[in-house]
C-alpha cells in the first residue's frame, strides 16, 4: 500500500510541476495579472505576477522531501502513550501508514490547488470553489485522527507485564 501511495504522490507532484509549466511557458499563457490569494468564499482578493505560481510546487516538493526523510527515523517519532516494546513496530507501522498518507494527500492538495488556480486566472472569474480548501483539510484531519486513534490502542494493546517504552 505504502508503494502505491508513494506512486500517486510523486504523480501528483509531476502533475502540479506540469500544470505550472504549462500555465507559465505553455501555447496558452496566463495574463500578465492573476489572482494569487482567495477570501473563505474563494473570491479573489489578492492578485499578482504569474511567477507567483512557482511558490506553490517549491512549497509542495519541500514539504514532501521534508516528510520523506523524517519518515526516515520512525524510532524518532513520539507516541502520545507508553508502548510497549512488544506493540512498538505495530505502532511504528501505523505511523509509517499515516505519514505516507497525508504527504499523498498534501501533493494532491496542492496540485488541485493550483490547477484551480490557474483556472481562476484563465476564466477570468477569479473564484476558487468554496469547499476545496476546507474539503482537503477535513480529510487531513480525518486521516490523521484515525491513524492517531489506531495507534492509541495498538499502543496500548495487551501485551501482558511487559516493560513500557516512552
């Protein structure tokens, strides 16, 4: 699963370098000034150069280089809870899952961003949808609060009278 994760992420983020490239130096370039900042109704309310949408891949590629090394030394990662060291690949194996699930979902994210983004200059509209910011972060949070929940409890599974690890 993990692999087939780690597949869609790196798609994603060729596919937000692409839409970038093609948005900047494609056939069909944006105007000279674009929306680059949006209201909670997804209003344009600050505009800019189209170079501004470089930030967003850089970010993107940081955040995921970022996580992929940190994911690197799960003995480094904290549980919220003793663990047992007979629970604690189980919970180092959850936690591997959820961190290669948000960073597939935050090159998602930022992919789906900026091609809204792109559409919103391209439409002449300036409007991003009102829920896609929200939506993603809802199922951010989502992920991250059953992954934590399943941790607890392998964490905290039966293990008999064994010695617990912070």
């Amino acid at each position: 699963m993990r692999k087939s994760l780690e597949a869609i992420g790196l798609i994603a983020l060729a596919v937000l370098v692409w839409i970038t490239y093609q948005a900047l130096a494609g056939a069909e370039r944006l105007p000279d000034r674009i929306p680059t900042h949006f209201d909670m109704a997804g209003n344009a309310n600050g505009w800019g150069s189209p170079a501004m949408l470089l930030l967003l891949p850089v970010i993107a590629a940081g955040l995921y280089l970022a996580i992929t090394v940190t994911s690197r030394f799960p003995m480094a990662f904290h549980c919220p809870v003793p663990v047992a060291p007979v629970n604690l690949p189980r919970v180092q194996d959850l936690t591997l899952d959820m961190v290669i699930w948000l960073k597939t979902e935050l090159a998602c994210l930022f992919a789906m961003l900026q091609w809204w983004m792109i559409h919103a200059a391209r439409s002449g509209d300036g409007r991003l949808p009102v829920s896609l910011v929200p939506g993603d972060l809802v199922v951010i949070f989502v992920t991250m609060g059953c992954h934590i929940v399943a941790v607890i409890r392998a964490a905290t599974a039966d293990s008999g009278p064994q010695k617990q690890v912070r």
